[in-house]
C-alpha cells in the first residue's frame, strides 16, 4: 500500500536518515522532506565546525531519483514555524505518517543569549502546535512521530522544555483524538546504515562543543585535532541507539500503535561515559594519532535518570557501539 510520509526538519541528521529510510525499505512510499535550512544558516554564522561536505537536502533528493532504485522523493522549502505553510502541506500532500525531526537544540546553541534562546524554544513550541492543530483542523488522520528527550530532567532547559513538548502531544492527543507517537531518545550516533552505503549521502557530522554530539564529537575530534577535552568524572551514564536500529523501531512501533497516544523510549545499551573514552583511546593507538585526551573534572552532569521514564524500550540491537566502534571510526576516515 502505498504511502505518504511528511518529514520535517529532512535537511538535519535525524530528519534525513528518516527520510531516506522511507524512501529505500518502502520504495512504493511518497516522502516529502522540508525544511527551511536554519540549522545551516546558524551553522555558518557561528563558524561551527563541520566534518564532513555533505550535500543540501535538494541535491541529496536528486541524487536519489535519478538512482537505479528510483526512489520517490519530493523537496519542499518552508519554515515549519509558520502555521500557514503546515496547513498548505497538509492540504497538498494528505500525509500518513508526520515525523517531526526540526527544530533548534535550546541548550546547547543558545546558552548564554537570552534573545536566542526565547527564540529557539518558541520556535520549537510553535512546530509541534502547529503540526497537532493543523491536522485537527483538517480533520486528517495521520500518525504524528515527535522526538523528545529519553531523559526528561526539569533541572536543564533543554529537556525541561523536552517536558513541555511531551505536554503538548499528550493533551491535545487526547482531547482531538489525533495519533502521536511520542519517541524519547538520548545518542543516535551512526554514518553508514542498511540503506545508505555512499558518503554523498551521508547526513550532516557537526563536532564543536555547541552543535556536536558526544559519540560523533569525540571521533571528529580524533581525526581534526591534537587535543579532546573531557569534562566530568566520565561515571555519567548514556543510553546511545545506532540510527539503523532507531528508523526500524520507530517504524516497528507506528505499525503496532494502537493507543491514540504513545510514549516510548528507545536506547540500545546503557554505557559509562568512561567506557566510550577506553574506546576512542584504543583507536587512537590503533591508528597511530597524535591526539591528547585531557580529562577536566567538575560538575559536568548528563541529566536525569530513565529508571522515572516508563514505557522502555531496550532495542535488541543489530548494531553495538562496543563492538561496533572500529567499524565507525573507519566510516569517519574515509569522510576525513
């Protein structure tokens, strides 16, 4: 049965990887990847450091459909902000499944800028509403994905406004009786998947202290610098997911929803922060680097705890970072 599937935010790691598993595992599917390019524009203004050249959402599309294994794949550009645009959508494409991956990280790109961070979480705000309220009025059917945060700590402003946003769904879920499927996450790490073995393809790698994520920073930095910084007692404890294993239980859980609203939280193994730094020291000496690990204690704490999350859902993973961090490292080597 053919589908059409509405991904938001398409031009970003997690948005891009979604999309482009529709389009190669369904290939009957119809996906529509939006986005509006912020995250490149405010890339470029503060000068982050990219890893990797990795092509617009627009070229990645034509690339695709011009492929031997046509995919089905359309670009729309819009500010997913803008409640006028999400209705227009809606209207236009008649989505079966909405997989929300845009808005802006709060609490790592706008500390210390009051201006910018009332922004960005206005702005992420007015995603999610705009989504659940076009759909009502709509009168459409469509299962809603939005990601929140696995660890939910009101303690931090990110994942406090990650509480908001869980909120939102759960009540308006219930009270238009609209499907979401609400997926908390922590590390999704990953550059090579089951439907994207060509680099061009590959989505967006950032590794500064602001954009970066941990797994993906601290390999980056390995091959782009002499010096990484670890800040904390690395007894921190992270809950990583390779991308592979997310896009198939998400997926897994849309077909089995059956619950106007759900809440999910999906990782696949439970590691030390010190345990990854053992890894990437390994590799450096594998690999023969002058690269310097500095260990900086403090107060550095990755917030909350998932044992006050409910619905947990461990994945049995097809991919573990343990055993699988060679194989990544030389992913990264060959974008270098």
């Amino acid at each position: 049965m053919t589908k059409t599937i509405l991904c938001l935010g398409a031009d970003g790691y997690l948005g891009w990887n979604f999309a482009l598993y529709y389009a190669h595992k369904y290939n009957t599917n119809k996906v529509v990847c939006v986005d509006n390019y912020i995250k490149r524009f405010l890339l470029e203004k503060s000068n982050c450091a990219i890893f990797n050249n990795d092509a617009r959402m627009l070229d990645k599309i034509n690339f695709c459909n011009t492929s031997k294994k046509k995919y089905n794949m359309v670009s729309e550009y819009g500010d997913v902000a803008d409640k006028e645009f999400v209705s227009s959508l809606l209207i236009k494409y008649k989505p079966d499944i909405i997989i929300n991956c845009a808005g802006i990280n709060s609490n790592q790109f706008m500390a210390g800028n009051h201006e910018s961070m009332q922004w960005s979480m206005k702005n992420n705000q007015d995603i999610v509403l705009n989504i659940l309220w076009s759909v009502n009025e709509l009168k459409l059917k469509p299962i809603i994905v939005q990601f929140t945060s696995l660890k939910q700590n009101p303690d931090s402003v990110n994942e406090l406004q990650h509480i908001f946003l869980s909120t939102i769904c759960k009540s308006l879920s219930k009270k238009w009786r609209i499907s979401v499927l609400e997926c908390g996450i922590e590390h999704v790490y990953g550059l090579q998947t089951a439907w994207n073995q060509q680099p061009q393809l590959y989505p967006r790698i950032t590794y500064d202290q602001v954009f970066g994520e941990l797994i993906h920073t601290l390999i980056a930095n390995m091959f782009r610098s002499t010096k990484i910084i670890v800040y904390g007692d690395e007894q921190q404890f992270i809950y990583p997911v390779h991308i592979n294993d997310l896009t198939d239980m998400v997926d897994d859980t849309i077909k089995k929803q059956k619950m106007q609203y759900q809440k999910v939280n999906i990782y696949a193994e439970k590691l030390k922060v010190g345990n990854i730094i053992m890894l990437l020291q390994s590799e450096i000496k594998r690999l023969n680097l002058d690269v310097v690990i500095t260990k900086v204690k403090g107060d550095v704490v990755i917030s909350g705890d998932i044992s006050t999350a409910k619905h947990i859902v461990p994945v049995k993973p097809m991919k573990n970072l343990q055993t699988y961090f060679t194989e990544l490292v030389t992913q990264f080597q060959g974008v270098a």
